[in-house]
C-alpha cells in the first residue's frame, strides 16, 4: 500500500509527486491510460515526474505509477487523486481525462521493445486497480486513443494482445463487415477538431492493427464492428 496509508497497489514503492490535485468531477476513475516515458531511463522519467518546476516551455507532469523496464514499480499519486499525465483529449465523450483515469507509465523509448518483466509487472498491477475502481478491460487505453494525432504511445510495439488474453484490455474478435467511423465512435475515439478523418484509422491500426498500411480495409470495418459489439 501506499506509505501515506491510501489506496495503492502492493509492491509499488511510494515516491511522492508533488504534481497532482483533486478530481474535478468528484468521482472515481472510470480509465486506465498507458503511456511509454519516451526518455533514456526510468529514474530520468521519475524525476521528470515529480518535478515541480520543470525547465522552461515544460509544465509540470505526473503519473499514478512508473514501471521500469526490470519490473520496479513506484507509485506518484493515490489513485484517488488527480495525476496530471494525458493532456488534451477525448474518451466516449470525456474532455478531462484526467480526472476520469489512472495514469500508468512504462519506461520506454519509443522504438524498442516492452522487456518481459515490465509487462509481468504491468499484468500484476492492473488487476488490483481495475478491482478497485470497478473498470473493465474496455476502460483501459492508449494514450494515443484519447489523443490521435497529438500523441502515439504506448505505440505499435506494445503487446495490447497479450493483456486482452489475460482479460486486462480489449482485443478484436470476428465480426462482419460494419460502418468504420460509427463503430470507432462507439469503442470511444473521437476526432479533434480540424483533423481529417484519417486520423482516426491510424491511431486504431496503431492500436489493434499496428502491420496493417494502405486506405481502410474490410478487415478495419471488421475488427471495428468487433470491437463496438463488445463495448455497446
């Protein structure tokens, strides 16, 4: 548990954030949001993490937990407060994302692969979280999800399958052919304005369909219609 005695998960080293407040809409997390650090080391991401004052053009940042590639896990924020880790964004809807999730850094820079104890590490600290906050394996995203365009972590390199194997995140089943942009509406991705529709194909093939290339597939319509079956 966390040190300060509020909800955490066990094994997690608490090492406090200054970088966090309440949630504004007064209610608990509904998300998990994954993200990769993008940065040369775990300890580097934790102490960017609890900076308060970053260097100049940076704003503070945080997150709920860091996970680093061995499976160290420190936690920054009581689940029960408001870490500052997903920006600008929409989920199903939701603007402040932040107040709605759980943020979950993986330490990582983006174009290597996510090592076997960090992902063991991930898959023992989800299930008590998503417990807690009764979220299901459709609350949990990328931050590339809530943020096509603005932002592509965890990234093509990360294993969505295997967590959805373990009931942990959402994965395609098989499904006919449907109407792509009303099924993408429907899983939760929302287009920013000003963006051309082809934002939203690319942040889903990121996510479900990463070796996928070329213009919208019946296999996209399909694992879209897959997908909006099981969140409908």
């Amino acid at each position: 548990m966390a040190a300060d005695g509020g909800a955490g998960s066990e094994g997690a080293i608490w090492h406090p954030s200054p970088n966090f407040g309440a949630r504004r809409h007064g209610g608990a997390p509904s998300l998990v949001v994954l993200h990769y650090t993008a940065m040369a080391s775990a300890e580097a991401a934790l102490a960017r993490l609890c900076d308060p004052e970053p260097p100049a053009g940076l704003g503070p940042v945080s997150a709920h937990y860091l996970i680093s590639e061995r499976g160290r896990v420190w936690q920054m924020v009581r689940e029960e407060d408001r870490a500052w880790h997903a920006g600008a964004g929409n989920w199903r809807g939701c603007e402040d994302v932040n107040s709605h999730s759980i943020g979950i850094e993986l330490a990582n820079d983006g174009t290597t692969p996510f090592p076997e104890p960090q992902m063991a590490a991930l898959e023992r600290l989800l299930p008590p979280v998503l417990h807690r906050w009764d979220i299901g394996p459709e609350g949990v995203i990328g931050h590339s999800d809530m943020a096509p365009g603005r932002k592509v972590d965890p990234g093509p390199r990360f294993d969505w399958r295997r967590l959805a194997l373990r009931g942990l995140a959402l994965w395609p089943g098989v499904a006919g052919p449907g109407a792509f942009d009303e099924d993408l509406a429907a899983i939760g991705y929302r287009l920013p304005e000003g963006a051309e529709a082809g934002l939203l194909l690319a942040a889903f093939r990121m996510r479900f369909r990463p070796w996928a290339r070329g213009p919208l597939s019946e296999a996209d319509r399909q694992a879209a219609r897959a997908l909006a079956a099981r969140v409908g």
